[in-house]
C-alpha cells in the first residue's frame, strides 16, 4: 500500500480528494498523447492508474479511509462523480454490459458522451479527464477494411459467452460483409490507413468524415471540437490532436473478423488493444433516466 501512495507523490494521511487531484496531475504529466507515445510514458502511465485503481477500492471497500462518504454511499458510487442518474463501472465489456441491464442502466454512446462533456456543468472535470469506453464499435476484416458502428448490437448483446479473442469479438464467415445500414461507415483499408492517428488541427477536424459520422450533429462536433482544443492547448501544448487510432494486427494469428469498442477522450478516439478492447478493463459510463436517446431494446 505505501508504494501507491508513493507512486502518486502524496502521504497515507490525504483524503480522497487529494488522492484524486494527485491522480489528475500525474495522469496528464505522463500520458502518453502527450509524451509522443514513448514506451517510457506509457509504462508510468500505466503504474500511476494503478496505483489510483488499487487506493480507488480501498476506500471504497472500507469507509473509514473516507472523510466524505458514509457507509451506504461508499458501496454505491465512485470516485469519479458524473452526476445524478449516472453510473461509472469498469470492468470486461462481456460481464459488465450485461449486468448494466439487469440494473436498468444503458451504455452510452460517442454523441451521448461528447454531450455530456459540454453539459454537466459542476461535474465537468471529471466527464474531461477520463477515457471512456462506448457503445459505438469498429469491426474490422482480414483485409484491413473498417466498419464504424454506431449503437453495435454485437456490443449491446455481448456475454461471457461470446467468441473472444486477443481482447475483440469474432466475427463469423460472413458476418463483417453483412454489417449493412444508416448507422454504419465503411472505409476501406486505403482511407483508414490515411486517417490512422493522424493529428488534426481545429479547423481540419470539423470536416472529418468519422468525427462527424460518431457526433451525429455537425454543430455539436463544432462545440465539442472548440472545448477539446481548449483543454488540449492547455495541458499538453499542442496546436492539433483529437487523433483516431485504429487496431493494428500485432501478431499472424490475431488477423481475423472481429469487432472492438470505441473509446473516446477529448483528446483522442481509440480502438486499439489498449483503450478499445473487450476483455480487457474497460471504463463504461451508464445512465437510467428516462430521456436518454440510445436506449437498449
């Protein structure tokens, strides 16, 4: 325990909240998007969530460490305070996804979130500073060709039981062919290659085909393209971001059909192994009011 701590640069003796702005501080110091994607940064990057993961559940699991939260609310919320009606859960999209609807809550989408980024208000920081893991999903055949699914039902409709395989959903013979209709984008393997993590500046973005395609409202890309290049000149210096980053096949054997989650943060939208992956540990946001757009069936 006293090397997470250390690992965050704060004594055992601070509360939750410096905990969770050490965590912030360390978090954009080290991120990769920000460090040029060093190996070295990616690696701190990784040590500092941890660290933060494992302080996250102790006080969760034992509320005596907490100044703020009496015992119900402990067992009940998160550090992470996204506002009335929402939930925020990590954990394997085939354990979670299914087990946000047996307690009424629906996965957000890309447009839902980047809404929720400009709107929440009082709880604006902490929908900005995290990475979160979508609806929406990218299938992506042997080929190299990408479809950009919006509300994937292979997502909605995942299990334990679902094929998995190197952190992505197989697809069947057939099955990537078949992903037809409005709510699909198709590129091929030419045009995805041209777009992979390439950086945009604030005014190239808003024409971008994919970026407008996952916003599903050109004006509400507009807004959001403005915040997300505030914050990006802010913290980490830059003129251009909002990268796409597509799966690469790192190994002979993980060339197959199969579809992976989108992620998206102000700074980037991912389905790589990393952020986009299904069997990995995934940060979902659900929400159960009654005026949410994109519910489950």
């Amino acid at each position: 325990m006293e090397n997470c701590y250390k690992v965050l640069g704060i004594s055992e003796n601070v509360s939750q909240d410096e905990i969770k702005n050490a965590y912030r501080k360390m978090a954009l110091k080290y991120h990769p998007d920000k460090n040029g994607g060093s190996k070295l940064s990616e690696e701190k990057f990784k040590e500092i969530k941890d660290a933060y993961d494992t302080l996250n559940k102790l006080f969760l699991k034992n509320p005596s460490y907490s100044e703020q939260k009496t015992k119900e609310e402990s067992s009940e919320e998160s550090l992470i305070n996204l506002g009335k009606g929402y939930s925020f859960f990590e954990g394997h999209a085939d354990r979670e996804i299914p087990l946000s609807r047996i307690k009424g809550y629906n996965i957000l989408s890309t447009n839902r979130i980047m809404k929720n980024i400009l709107e929440r208000g009082d709880f604006y920081s902490d929908w900005l500073n995290h990475y979160f893991n979508t609806i929406d999903a990218a299938a992506y055949n042997m080929n190299g060709d990408v479809k950009i699914i919006l509300d994937s039902n292979h997502i909605k409709n995942i299990t334990p039981k679902s094929k998995l395989r190197f952190d992505a959903m197989v697809l069947d013979d057939g099955e990537f062919e078949n992903l037809t209709g409005k709510n699909i984008l198709y590129l091929s393997k030419e045009k995805k290659d041209k777009i992979h993590g390439k950086a945009y500046t604030q005014e190239s973005i808003k024409d971008s085909e994919v970026w407008n395609f996952l916003a599903r409202d050109n004006r509400l890309l507009l807004n959001y393209v403005d915040k997300s290049f505030s914050e990006i000149k802010k913290f980490y210096e830059r003129e251009n971001g909002m990268e796409i980053y597509f799966s690469i096949p790192k190994f002979k054997n993980d060339n197959f059909d199969k579809i992976k989650l989108l992620c998206i943060s102000p700074v980037s939208l991912r389905s790589q192994i990393q952020h986009g992956n299904i069997a990995g540990n995934c940060k979902f946001v659900g929400f159960n009011g009654k005026k949410l757009e994109n519910r489950f069936n």
